[in-house]
C-alpha cells in the first residue's frame, strides 16, 4: 500500500529468528518456529538481492542460517535466550549495515 513504509529487513529476519524460538517453544514443535524463521528470511531477501545483488543476498541467507545454527551451542554456554538475542542481534546489524541503511 502507498504511504506505507516497508519493514526493515533486519526487523524480518532477527524477528523470525526470536519468534521463531519463541514459537517452537511455547508449542513444542520445533517445525514451527523453523517455519516462522524460515518466512522472515525469504521475506527479507527479495530486497537484500535488489540492494546487494544475488550474492549478496545468499550471504546475508546464510549469515541467518549459520546464525540459528550457532546458536545451538552458544545456548550450552550462555542460555537459550541469550544465545538467540546475540545471534539475532548479529543478523540485524548486518542486514542493517547492507541493506537497511541505504533505505
């Protein structure tokens, strides 16, 4: 819609990251929340390939990817929520940093 501004894509991707542990917690069903991560990064991506080009794209993807996966094992170290509130943060300022602020 016109006059509607577009969701940062650091927003899409850190909040599939955090809503998607939230939700694979609260419902015990771990699909779901790689679901709601997995929307949030197809969400975002269209845009990181318009402003980064298709590498750049599959870059960010796979920094959100590695990001879950690390996340794992850091939550050994740190705690669950930390853990997904560092790799979330990570994602963010990197979607930031080459997609966002040139917004």
């Amino acid at each position: 819609m016109a006059g509607i501004p577009a969701v940062p894509t650091s927003l899409l991707v850190a909040g599939g990251l955090t809503g998607g542990f939230a939700l694979a917690q609260a419902t015990k069903k771990r699909q779901l929340g790689g679901a709601l991560f997995a929307a949030g990064t197809a969400a975002a991506f269209p845009r990181w390939r318009k402003t980064v080009g298709t590498g750049g794209a599959a870059a960010l993807t796979g920094l959100a990817v590695g990001a879950m996966g690390a996340s794992h094992p850091l939550a050994k170290k740190i705690g669950a929520w930390p853990s997904v509130a560092v790799v979330s943060g990570v994602v963010a300022v990197a979607a930031w940093a080459a997609v966002d602020r040139r917004a």
